[in-house]
C-alpha cells in the first residue's frame, strides 16, 4: 500500500472509505469504467509529459495540469487496456 492512502485513511477517513465503496460498487458492475486518479489538480498548461500507474499514484506524485488529466483521459477512452482499472496519473 503508498503510503498516501495510510496518510488518507488517517487525515482523511470517510474520502477513503467513500473511494473505497466507489470503487467496489464500480468492480462488481458490467461496466466498461476507467477511474483515473490524479493527486493536486492545478491550473497550468499542457506539457503531455506526465507518469502513470495502475492501482495508485507513482511514488512522489504530487501534482497535475487539469489539461494534462484531460490527456490521459481522452487516450484512456481509446486504449481498452485501462477497462476496469483504477489509474494514477501525475507530473
């Protein structure tokens, strides 16, 4: 587990338990469902240089441009290998 999601349980435990009901509800649906994850959302411009990770957010991942998010998640709707997966997305 990163240690961002024991931080959240800690500081922030009904947003974890609400993601983590999110998510189940999501799993057990016949969905097609992407969740894309990023950390601080700030108003900067596109750079399309950002990392990704399944399951959570890459180590040190801090920050990300909403146009950056806006990327990742316009290519996520045309690549089906990120069907039913959960994705961190930072700079």
């Amino acid at each position: 587990m990163p240690p961002a999601y024991f931080l959240g349980r800690l500081f922030f435990p009904r947003s974890v338990a609400d993601a983590s009901a999110m998510e189940r509800i999501f799993g057990e649906s016949e969905l097609d469902w992407t969740m894309v994850r990023p950390p601080q959302l700030i108003d900067r411009p596109y750079t399309g240089k950002y990392r990704v990770k399944e399951g959570h957010l890459p180590l040190f991942g801090f920050k990300i441009s909403r146009a950056d998010v806006a990327d990742f998640m316009i290519k996520a709707v045309e690549n089906r290998s990120t069907i039913r997966k959960v994705i961190g997305v930072c700079n």
